[in-house]
C-alpha cells in the first residue's frame, strides 16, 4: 500500500533535522521524520565506560551497528572495511536526536571571522576556503533561537572576543568545579579572558525539564535526569505534538527519488522491517551529517543525475573536516579531579585568530571528566609507561591529580579530504557505504603546535608540576567524526559549492541539505550550535517561501 | 602475563580482578575477530619464553617474564610465529585489553568488586549520580 503523501521528508533527525522537522510542522507542513537509528531515553544507557559513544572499545552505545560498515582508504592506497568503533570509521551517532543524544554539548557561536577566512586571510595554498555566503550578523538571531529553544546555559560576558549579541544565555552557568576555580586566576595572570563554557545543559530547571546533577556520566553518554538539551527532548517532541510530524525511527534512507523533470519526489527507505517503502513529499531534506549525506546524494543516481544529486561539478563529498584536537595534560600535586560532571568548564578564545604563522586557531578549554579506562590509556601521553608497577603507581597517584586543556583548531578545507560511495562494498540492506579519504592541510599542524604550546602555558601557570603537548594531528588522515562537517559546501557559485546560503541543493527546486556537511569550514568550535543555527535560518526561508503543496507542482 | 601489565601490590593485581575472564568473554563477543591472533600470540610468548631461559612463560620468575614482555613489545622476541605475526601488536592488545578489564566496568567480568575504583578513590558502586553528599559513617 502506499504511503499518504506529506509535505516535507526529513531524513535524519540529529541537530539539524530535528530543528527543520519541528519548524515546517509548526508552520503546518506535513513532515516525516526519518531516522535510521532507534528511540533511546536514559533509561536505555547503562553508563558503561567501554561501550558508549566517547569510548566505544566493546561498541557504540547509539550506534550504528554491524550492519553498516564503512570504507577508509589510507594514504597508500590500502582499503580496509571498518566497523563504527574504529576510529577511521568517522562515527557520530544513529539514533534520534543524533549526536546530540551524548553530546558533551559545548553550544558554541562562530565568530565573524569565521564567516569569512579567505578574505580575512587570504587565499590558502592546497585548500578550497572560502568565505560563506552568509554573515554571522545573518545567522545571530538564530543562535538566539537556538540558545532559547534547545537551552543554554553558561556566561560568556567576560569572552572579549566574542561576536555580538541582542540577548545573554538563557541560563546561568553551573557552579565552578575545581578546575575552573585553579585555571581561571592562572589564565588571568597570564592576560588571558577565560569564562563560562556555554552548554547545552540545564543548570536550572528550564524547558519542563530538571537542573544537571553534575554527574560523571556525561559526555557520551543520555543524560540520566534528561538536563542535557539535545533535540530529541526539545524540538522533535514538539514537533510530534503539533500533530503534522510523523517520526518512523529505524528507517534506512536508500535514496532520494527523482522525476524526468528532474524533480524530487520523495525518499525510499528500508523501514524497520526490512521492506522497502517510498514515501513521497513535496520537498525533502537530507540531514544525515558529513558523511550519510553525501553518501546518500551519491547513490541517488538516476538518467537525469548520472552522478548523484547536487553532484554535477563533483563537490557533493568534497572538504570532509572535522577537528585537529590540540592541547597539553598536565600532572598537579594537589587534587584536580572532584567527580563533579562534566567536567569542562572554563575556556578561553584568545587563540582563535590573529595567530602567528598561521591560518585561524581555536579555542581551548578543560577536558570533561575522565574515566579511569581513559586516563590508563593515555598514560603514554604524559611520559608513563604503558604497562607495569610505574604504570600503576601513576594511576594511584595521578588520576585524581591531572588535568587536560584542549580544543578544536580550525583545519583548512581539503579538496581531496572526502566521502564517496564504495562501489564494491554494501550494507546489510544492499546499499553502497561510504567510502572515506583524505589529508590534513599543512596549516592544521603548525596551528596544534602553537595551540599545544599555549594550553601548556596556560597549565604550567596553574601549578602543574609537569606538562606535555598532546598530538593527535597526522597529516595523512583526513578528520572527521563527531565534528565532521564540509560535504556539502554552501556557496553562492553552483560551480564550487553544493547547496545555497538557504541550503537548497543548487539546480534542484526542492531538496535540501541541513546539517553540519554545508559549513564551508568548521570554526575553532564545536560546531554543534551553528549546525541548529543553520537548521533555523534554513527553516525560516523554507516557511517563507512555501506556497503549498499546489503552488509548487 | 596479565599480572606483568597490572602487577599486584597493596592493591590486587590484573588476574585478581578478573581481567582472564574479561578477555575471555570480549573474545566471545565485541573481539570474536581476535581469537585467532589471542590462540597464535599466546603460543608466541611460550616460544619466547622457550628460545629466551628454555621454559615456558608461567614457569619464568617475575624478571625474566618482564624481560620476555619487553621484548615482545620492541619486536625483538625469539619465535617462529613472530615471523608472520607482529609480537608488538599482540601484546599492544594484550596491555589495552588488560587496562580495560581492570579499570572498566564489572559487569564485563573484570574490575572484580569495583577493586581498580576503590583504589582509584572513586565512589563504588557507581550509582547513576553524585553521592558526594551522602552522609558519612560516624566513627569510620
């Protein structure tokens, strides 16, 4: 039988898809929401700190699971086919609410120079950057939206460095932990403006939901009292209650269909049984993240779009980027750790831009609470042998006594970092994987070597009795994972950039990409805000210029 | 070999704390794949073993174990297996499994008791959220 035609698909239902589902439902559009992951609520989380999605050593938590292998093909040519806990693999989450169901949920804003590194910098040698073809002034309302409707809470007021806004967070930060209460004056005696992280995290009731309990279990895991703010306990419940949006959770996209003109006309799917469905819309939107998305534009193929969709000028999969982590771990002779969740708390944005010898920056902060699985197994990052009486005697003395300061530095977009689709490799339902590849830029590194430099100041200010610069930057591995972002470029040029500055797929009246894949680049932030904030500025053209289903056969 | 990686002193060591059976079971499950590089590695360190002092691993001495260990882990350890498996990738397994089985959760058969919690200071069991404010015992 076939399925009632709505409206609008959405495909996906993380940080971008769930904003777009619960606007177009709002304005009274019929919407599915489509999500290949399941349903989870804390009760489903056993707080188990070898399988969740921050460390995944016996499995995700919130997937995805066996069934969907992806391919990572090294720098040498070898190709491997990985499952979703290796960390070529790229994985964010499948489930509803996407990442943001275990998020460590920093809700941070670009800032204006983000929005325009090639003319702030200059062209780069070996990257694609581009300015955006909207400006923070055109999405700042819709950070405010973001902030207000999904939650945030911290205080950013002393961040000199930080774009403008109308409105303050909606919540005050949490009380400082330990950490912040030793990095803040360390950081004021070095000049510094530390402050508040913003968090997409109830520190007060809001939203018809409970205050954190600074719990252990946090980022990687669902949130045991739901005061972590994520979409799937904001938006997509109210996006259900209006009564248009249907959300089928288990579905697997296979592709988005067109017509001869050249038309969307809606999506199939394997539904939670294993049967395909088509479910035809008026428009579709493709939310999937930097990785499913293009992997889904690419195999929707078809005589008019030989290519896959928006894929014309082969940029659908282009520039995957997520972040170089940078930063330094330093050892304390007096007690750090002080089981107060989350743990990250205080950040500075001194080091974002107008850095020395290189390209843009990042910002640096603490590190969230870290199990003793995590610190064991870093032990070699601070000079500790891996194994043995000294490898014990550290985590007696030290895992109470250490502290890491890190954050994501901006990475120059890569033209050959990308997805495409495997052609010989498939998931359990038939469908090609993604297949992923790639490099850094040169620029990523001498960035983390400053920005390690510079959170090891900052440590040894604090009264750490010794430092060490983290690397986890290699030049032959393109980044990606939770962060991943840059697939689907927004641009004003169809020639080099997939969808325009309202995330409509250039030449396609109606399909849209909103997600993190149209970031032209991904800030020295976690992108997770401006990804909501680009799923309501997108939403809001989209209701504005809806003219009804008949208006626009 | 376990209690080389996590030796026991005035706290309990890795085979104490289960960590055996942790491996054992992951090996049933999320490691299935690694079944066939536990079975050849573990000949691998009694040929080691064999080719350095003429015994087998668990007849060595504390040092010469170590030392056995060592070796493995720079790639230097005598054995035929070593010739087409990497002695050093296996026992990278074998050190980050044992760091799992230790300071992970118990109810993956390891940390037997919460005991790597306990000497880490961490509140067991952990029960979803703070107990910071639990009253304490008078008298403890």
């Amino acid at each position: 039988m076939a399925l009632k035609h709505v409206n609008a698909v959405v495909v996906g239902s993380g940080a971008g898809g769930g904003i777009v589902a619960k606007e177009l439902a709002e304005a009274g559009l019929s919407v599915v929401l489509l999500e290949r992951g399941k349903w989870f609520t804390s009760a489903d989380d056993r707080k188990d700190d070898l399988r969740n999605q921050r460390t995944s050593v016996l499995g995700p938590s919130f997937g995805p699971d066996e069934r969907n292998p992806r391919v990572y093909a090294d720098s040498s040519g070898g190709e491997h086919v990985v499952p979703s806990n290796h960390w070529a693999y790229s994985n964010n989450a499948a489930c509803v609410g996407g990442g943001t169901l275990s998020y460590g949920a920093m809700a941070w804003r670009f800032m204006e120079q983000d929005f325009r590194l090639r003319s702030t910098y200059g062209a780069v040698e070996g990257s694609t950057l581009e300015d955006w073809p909207i400006s923070y002034q055109d999405l700042e309302p819709f950070y405010e939206k973001a902030e207000w409707e999904i939650g945030v809470s911290g205080d950013d007021s002393a961040n000199v460095f930080r774009a403008p806004r109308r409105r303050p967070l909606p919540m005050p930060p949490l009380s400082p932990n330990r950490s912040f209460q030793i990095l803040k004056p360390a950081a004021e005696r070095l000049g510094l403006h530390p402050f508040h992280i913003p968090m997409l995290r109830n520190s007060v009731p809001y939203n018809g939901r409970g205050a954190c309990i600074r719990c252990r279990w946090c980022v990687g895991y669902a949130c045991e009292v739901s005061a972590k703010c994520g979409t799937q306990n904001t938006v997509i419940p109210r996006a259900i209650e209006t009564g248009n949006c249907e959300l089928r959770a288990e579905c697997i996209a296979k592709e988005v269909i067109t017509n001869e003109r050249g038309r969307v006309t809606g999506v199939a799917y394997f539904d939670a049984e294993g049967r395909l469905q088509e479910q035809t819309a008026d428009l579709v939107v493709v939310s999937c993240s930097a990785v499913e998305s293009p992997r889904l534009l690419l195999n929707s193929k078809s005589r008019m779009f030989p290519n896959g969709l928006g894929n014309r000028y082969d940029w659908v999969g282009r520039n995957l980027q997520g972040h170089s982590y940078t930063g330094a771990s330093g050892l304390f002779e007096q007690e750090i750790y002080d089981d107060l969740g989350p743990g990250a708390s205080i950040a500075i944005c001194d080091f974002n831009h107008g850095n020395p010898g290189f390209v843009a920056g990042g910002l640096l902060a603490n590190e969230f609470l870290r199990s003793p699985y995590q610190v064991a197994s870093a032990a070699a990052e601070v000079g500790i042998p891996r194994w043995g009486a000294a490898h014990k005697d550290f985590m007696r003395h030290y895992f109470k006594r250490n502290m890491t300061v890190m954050g994501p530095m901006q990475e120059m977009p890569v033209f050959e970092s990308r997805v495409q689709v495997d052609p010989k490799v498939k998931d359990a339902w038939g469908i090609p994987v993604a297949r992923i590849s790639g490099r850094h830029h040169p620029n990523d590194l001498l960035g983390a070597e400053f920005m390690a430099g510079k959170a090891e100041a900052w440590l040894k200010e604090a009264g750490a009795s010794k430092t060490f610069r983290l690397h986890w930057t290699f030049l032959d591995i393109p980044s990606g994972g939770q962060h991943q972002a840059g697939t689907c470029r927004m641009g004003n040029d169809p020639k080099i950039s997939v969808v325009d500055k309202y995330c409509r797929v250039h030449d396609m009246d109606n399909l849209y990409v909103i997600d993190g894949s149209v970031h032209v680049n991904n800030g020295g932030f976690n992108p997770v805000l401006t990804i909501m904030a680009i799923a309501y500025h997108a939403s809001d053209n989209l209701v504005k210029t809806w003219k009804g289903a008949h208006g626009r056969g | 070999m376990s209690d080389q990686i996590i030796p026991p002193d005035q706290d309990p060591g890795a085979s104490w704390a289960g960590v055996v059976n942790f491996i054992d079971r992951q090996l049933c499950g999320p490691y299935k794949n690694l079944r066939a590089t536990y079975r050849r590695g573990l000949a691998g360190v009694d040929q080691s073993s064999r080719g350095l002092y003429g015994k087998l691993f668990a007849d060595l001495g504390t040092e010469q174990q170590v030392t056995v260990l060592r070796q493995m882990e720079e790639g230097k350890a005598p054995g035929a297996i070593w010739k087409h498996a990497s002695s050093s990738e296996f026992f990278g397994y074998v050190v980050d499994h044992t760091m799992q089985g230790y300071y992970g959760d118990p109810r993956h058969g390891g940390n037997r008791e919460g005991v790597s919690w306990k000497m880490l200071g961490l509140p067991y069991p952990p029960i979803r959220g703070r107990q910071q404010n639990a009253p304490k015992k008078p008298n403890a």
